[in-house]
C-alpha cells in the first residue's frame, strides 16, 4: 500500500509540526534525541513547530500525577479552575526546558503555552474542548525562523481562564496547530517504534504497521491501543494532515496515518489482501445477561436501555429471550441496579475482555467473523458475546485466555 502523499498546502507546505510526548522528554539525553529530530527538520528546510508534554511518568518531579498528588496533599479538593492551572505547569517547564536545549545548538527558538499558541477553549475546565485557533502569533515566530515550542495538553478560555484538554491533551495540540497551519505533516514522537499490529507485550512477533488510515487508528484507540489519542486523529483527518507515529531513534520505524489516497492513482485505495490491520483487547469488562419475556420484548428493550443511557454499554446482543451487554467491571452493579423489576434475573459474568480485530478491508469482505470464531474455536476460547462495525469485529472472552485469544487472532490473520 502507498504511503500518502504530503499535505501541500501553500499557506503552510513547509511546516512540520512534532510532539514529543512526556518519555521522550524525562532526561537529558532524551531531550538531545528531540533536538536531533528537530534539527534533521531544519535540515531539511521545514519550518518546525514542537508541541511537548509534562515530563516523565508518575512518580517524577514535573509529571502531572506528581502535581495531582503534591496539591491533594494539602487538601484533597482542588476547585477545577484552579486544578487546570496548576497541571498547566509541566507542559509548560518542558517548553523551556527544550527552548534551552535547542539554545545550546545555537537554534533560535522561543516557548509558548497553549494560549499564547492560539488555542482558544471553552471552560469545562480538566476535559476543555477547542473552540478556536488562531495561530498568527505562532505562524509570525515561525516565519522569522524560529523554531516555536508550545506547551501541549493546554488552552485559553475566553474569560482568560487556562484550561487544560484532558487525555491526549498534546496530541490534540500538536494536531490542531498542524491543521491550523496546514502543516506538511504532523509527528507524534513516543516510546514506541509506530503502531503495532497488536501490543508487542502481548505478541512477542507483533510487527510496526507501516500505514493505517485515520479510521483504522481511531477504532485502534478506541478498542484500547494507547499510542495516540482518537480525538487528535479526528481533527487531522478533517484537514487532511498525515500524522507520523515514531520513536526518537535515528533509524525508528514509523506508521503513517492519512487517508489512503495515492493522486497519482487514487483507484488503487487500500488495495490490501489481508482485511486486517490489527489486533486490540480492553480488559476489565464483565458482562450483563438479563432474561425477558417474549410477549413484550421491544418495550423491555426501549425500557432497559433508557435506564442505562448514560453507562458505556458495548458488545450488545439481543436475543428473542434475554439480552446481553458488557461494560467496565465496576458498573456492573450500578447497571444491574437500574433494570427495575428485570434485576432479579440479571445475571453478572465477571473477569471477561474485548479482544477486537479491526481493518477497512473488513467491509464487505466475506469469511471475516467465520476466520475470528474459528481462530478462537482452535484454541479453546468460548465467545461469549460479539459486535461488529465497517472495520472492526469484536469478541467478549473470558480474560483468563485474553493473552491465547490475541496471540491465535494475530497468527490466524498472517499478522
């Protein structure tokens, strides 16, 4: 399959935009890495823009848990307002952190934070959603050659109030700036060398997945692949920017998402043999039976799901005698509450997980599911319950054989 061909806008061609995420950042060795990957852009004639995340992990001084835990320790309620604020602040010491660095180089350069990079938000304040940017400020810098570094995961509200965005607060940062400027290409720098075709610490022969299309990675995020977030893919998609996924090494493989289209010859789209892209698994579900009469089967349903409307619900299957759904572990006794006069029949299976196989070429392709439930069949797991969509096919399994389950999936499909 051919990878897709660069965003060429003229308002923006020679942009790149690259997040280094908060692993990438956590030493200084580390941040000499970034700054080789800035320089190759450099090199190379692009005009870059780094978006960077709070550095390091849980436990390390200017991580956001760490922040959390430092302010709860004087008191366990923190007002939202306030809260945004302070987890502001790692993004921000990384920003100056990487302008120092690049310094050294002799790379003019200049840290911004989110509201300074133009990123306007509303006030739900810890999960803000963008409502505006306005990169002429960034854009400015750029064109006067510096290398313009801006604190992810972070906006401005309105009022004046900093927000932040939530889970995937940088990549959605690194993609509305790469959108806003219409950047040839926006790159998410992590600890892993792409997307797999399933988690490598899960199937030792799971190999880099060279390109997959927004959709593909949107449902892979969605279905518990962790390397970048769905909402940052949605807002590249819609301007059309490819996103590069890679490690900082020198000579890392990469995955590249776009849109599929080749120009040269677009009717060649997606022309794969194998239907599948990946592997996925979210563990932790428990699965809901509940028994219903026959005689008012639509009005129990209508009933039933009204009363959940507001729990995640997933791998729903309807039966003309009971219905069945999974949801995360510890709902399961808050749904049961809400079936009325239909918990007494309600039965919980707890210690089950999603395993999910997803790819474009799964629509319309026959054999797809016979493949999956005889994959699973061969290695003695029961499917308990299963969903589909265009790309995806899921199965509720017990997690007891969730490493077995991905592993017999990755192997059925030549992955």
């Amino acid at each position: 399959m051919n990878a897709p061909t660069p965003h060429t806008g003229s308002a923006g061609e020679s942009i790149l935009v690259q997040k280094f995420g908060g692993t990438c950042l956590d030493s200084r060795e580390k941040r000499q890495l970034a700054c080789d990957r800035i320089q190759e852009a450099l090199d190379k004639g692009f005009r870059v823009l780094a978006v960077v995340s709070a550095m390091g992990r849980k436990g390390e001084p200017y991580a956001t848990d760490t922040l959390i835990a430092l302010a709860k320790g004087i008191s366990p309620e923190i007002a939202p307002r306030e809260l945004d604020l302070l987890l502001s602040c790692g993004e921000i010491i990384s920003a100056v952190l990487m302008v120092q660095e690049l310094k050294t180089r002799n790379i003019p350069a200049l840290a911004l934070s989110g509201g300074q990079a133009g990123i306007i938000t509303d006030t739900n304040f810890g999960d803000a959603g963008i409502i505006a940017v306005n990169s002429t400020h960034a854009k400015r810098h750029l064109d006067e050659g510096k290398v313009v570094v801006v604190a992810g995961f972070q906006g401005m509200a309105q009022s004046g109030d900093i927000t932040t965005l939530g889970r995937g607060g940088s990549d959605t940062t690194a993609a509305a700036l790469g959108s806003a400027l219409l950047a040839r290409c926006v790159e998410i720098y992590t600890d892993v060398e792409g997307i797999m075709t399933a988690d490598p610490k899960m199937v030792r022969s799971a190999k880099t997945i060279p390109f997959v299309t927004y959709d593909e990675v949107i449902h892979l995020a969605m279905e518990g692949a962790k390397v970048i977030h769905p909402r940052a893919v949605h807002i590249a998609s819609r301007a059309q920017v490819p996103i590069r996924v890679r490690s900082l090494e020198a000579d890392s493989k990469e995955t590249i998402i776009g849109s599929g289209e080749d120009r040269e010859t677009p009717w060649l789209l997606l022309r794969n043999d194998n239907p599948v892209t990946g592997i996925t698994y979210v563990p932790g579900r428990a699965q809901v039976t509940v028994n219903l009469c026959p005689a008012g089967l639509m009005q129990q349903l209508t009933c039933i799901l009204q009363s959940l409307a507001d729990i995640c619900l997933d791998v729903i299957n309807v039966f003309p005698d009971r219905l069945s759904f999974a949801v995360a572990e510890d709902m399961a006794g808050e749904a049961v509450s809400r079936l009325g006069d239909l918990r007494d029949s309600a039965r919980v299976q707890t210690g089950t997980a999603k395993v999910t196989v997803i790819g474009h070429g799964i629509h319309g392709r026959a054999g797809v599911m016979n493949n999956v439930a005889t994959a699973l069949a061969r290695a003695n797991i029961r499917i308990l319950g299963s969903s589909d969509s265009n790309i995806t096919i899921s199965c509720l399994i017990e997690e007891e054989h969730l490493h077995r389950a991905v592993n017999a999936l990755h192997d059925a499909f030549g992955l």
